[in-house]
C-alpha cells in the first residue's frame, strides 16, 4: 500500500518536472537522454551530500545532487574559459537544463 507520504512525494517530483518541462506530454521532453552512470565518490563526502538530501532539504536525491554539482563545475569552466579568451560567445554553447 502506498503511503500519504510517497503519494506527496511523487506528486512534488511530477510538479517539479512539469515546472522545468511545461510542454512535455511525458516526464521528460522528447528526445531527451538521461544516462546513467557508475562513479566512486570517498565515504565522507557521500555523507556530506547525504545531509542536503531529503524532505525539506536543498536535493530531491543523491542524483539530483550530483547533476547540480556537474553544472555548477561546467559553468564555472565556462566563465574561466571566457576570461581567458578560450571561449568567446557563451550563448553559443549547448544550454545546460537547470
């Protein structure tokens, strides 16, 4: 039996999705790819993620998580790259999803 509780929770995610994707008849736009991956993260910093994760807290998920760490990391790359005249137009590149 699904609880209260899940039925919020996946009611949320779907809010969020739709937020993000308004013109999606699915939970994702056509077309769009979301591989997964395998990686080693060191004990102490999965538990430092693990305190942000939850209800009521900054991640939906430890995969939430990660994808806004890659994007902060790339736009940061991005803004070193355009300082250093290694990258001149950023609206040229490929728009990362928020």
């Amino acid at each position: 039996m699904i609880l209260l509780s899940q039925i919020i929770k996946i009611l949320a995610f779907y809010a969020l999705v739709l937020k993000y994707y308004p013109n999606t008849t699915g939970v994702f736009p056509e077309g769009y790819k979301m591989p997964k991956i395998s990686v080693e993260i060191p004990q102490h910093i999965l538990d430092d993620l693990n305190e942000h994760i939850g209800d009521d807290k900054k991640f939906v998920n430890l995969s939430d998580s990660i994808r806004t760490a890659c994007r902060k990391m790339l736009d940061m790359m991005d803004e070193i790259d355009r300082r250093h005249g290694r990258l001149k137009d950023l609206s040229k590149k490929k728009r990362r999803s928020r």
